[in-house]
C-alpha cells in the first residue's frame, strides 16, 4: 500500500510533480521518491504540503 498519500494527493491536486517538488528542495527525484516510500512524521509532511503549495503558485504564475 502506498505511503503518505495526503502528499501524494495534493501534489495531484495542484498539477505539481513530484521531481518539481525534489527541485525546490534541490534534492533528487529518486531522494524524494525514496522517502515517500515510509510514512513521514507530522513536520515532514507539513513541510513537503508547503513546499507542493509553494511550487503550484510559482507554476501558475509562470502560465498566465
């Protein structure tokens, strides 16, 4: 079963992929992905939750 859905979810939500997310953090796709295969702690995923929003307002702004 997948782990840490809520942030696999709104990742999806907001049209932001996952190397996107690694990028901000300027760690890798493969580190990210690594890390979401355990469940995070509540700080982690409030954090990585942030960072998705963050990167989805940058995406928007880039668009339009």
């Amino acid at each position: 079963m997948l782990k840490n859905t809520d942030v696999r979810a709104r990742a999806k939500e907001q049209g932001v992929k996952l190397y996107e997310v690694a990028a901000y953090m300027g760690k890798s796709q493969a580190y990210l992905t690594r890390k979401l295969y355990f469940e995070l702690d509540k700080a982690e995923k409030e954090e990585l939750l942030t960072i998705i929003d963050k990167v989805a307002a940058v995406n928007k702004r880039a668009e339009g």
